[in-house]
C-alpha cells in the first residue's frame, strides 16, 4: 500500500502590490502552523520517504517548518516547478512519476488543485473544518492507496485521516 501525506503550504502573508505570488512568505502565523505539522507528524511516527513541493516561497518555508521535526533529508525533497499552482491533472501527472520504492510521499502544494486532488481520491464526502472549508492552510491529509503511482483513479483512496492546526490545538 502507498500513502500520500497531502499538505496544502500554511498562511502566507498577502506581500506588496509589487511583489510575485510565487514570492509570498508565510507570516507569523503560517510559520508557527508549519511547526506544529511537522511536530505532529514526529508524534504520529509519521515519516515521508520523500517530497514533492511547489518552488513557491510559501511552500519551502512550510517545507522548512515540517523539516524541523521530520528526519527527511534535503536531497529527498523535490521543488518541482510544475506544482506552482498545478491543476489536478498535473498533480495526478507528477504522482505518477514518483518513484515506485517509495511507499510514504508527502506533496506540498496550493489551493485548488490540493483540494481537487483530494477528492478526485477519496470522494466528495469529506470531513469540513469548523467554517466549511476542506483544505485550509496547514491541513494535512494521509491518504491510502493503491501499490502503484501510476494507477491513481477516482476514488481509489482511503482518507485515513485529516489534520488541521486547530485540530491540533484543541487536542493538545
């Protein structure tokens, strides 16, 4: 069985009007949610083999966070230029040539391809965060799946389950 550990980047700051989105940092928020994954993830015993990110700033400064807590080693986390806001069609495509001996990847990435992906594997019915929303910024997602990358059809996931920082917090 594979897993997917689904991350959508934390908040990010709005940055100037003169400034690229792909530039935007996270702000002290997104910083301290990072964190807070990454710490959950060692509790949970929870270790991605290796990584697919986004380039975005946001995205490697989420990454950053995490990897103060995982034990991933940088050369096993891939900043792949196509995740900048990547489609779900782009997403399935970059799952697809992940490398077949990793069972345990992490994706990071951006709304809305991250949500879209999500249910495209694990259906509509989705538990919400306390406003409605499924992915906010920071959620987590551990999703089971099928022994092949390449076989990703709809609904072929299971959710196994899906962290919020909130979520954290009042559990803590």
């Amino acid at each position: 069985m594979k897993t997917l550990l689904l991350l959508r980047h934390a908040k990010s700051d709005l940055g100037s009007p003169d400034q690229l989105d792909i530039d935007r940092p996270l702000n002290q928020r997104g910083q301290k949610a990072a964190v807070l994954i990454g710490q959950w993830l060692k509790q949970q015993h929870i270790q991605p083999e290796w990584a697919v990110c986004s380039p975005a700033l946001r995205v490697r400064e989420t990454v950053a966070g995490l990897h103060k807590n995982i034990n991933l080693p940088e050369s096993l986390i891939q900043f792949n230029e196509r995740l900048y806001l990547a489609s779900l069609t782009t997403l399935l495509d970059v799952l697809s040539q992940c490398p077949d001996d990793m069972d345990q990847i992490l994706l990071v990435g951006h709304n809305p391809g991250v949500e879209e992906l999500l249910i495209y594997l694990c259906g509509p019915k989705l538990p919400l965060s306390s406003n409605g929303k499924l992915i906010t910024t920071a959620t987590l997602a551990q999703i089971n799946l099928p022994d092949d990358w390449h076989r990703l059809t709809p609904e072929c996931g299971t959710l196994k389950q899906i962290v919020r920082p909130s979520d954290i917090k009042d559990n803590a």
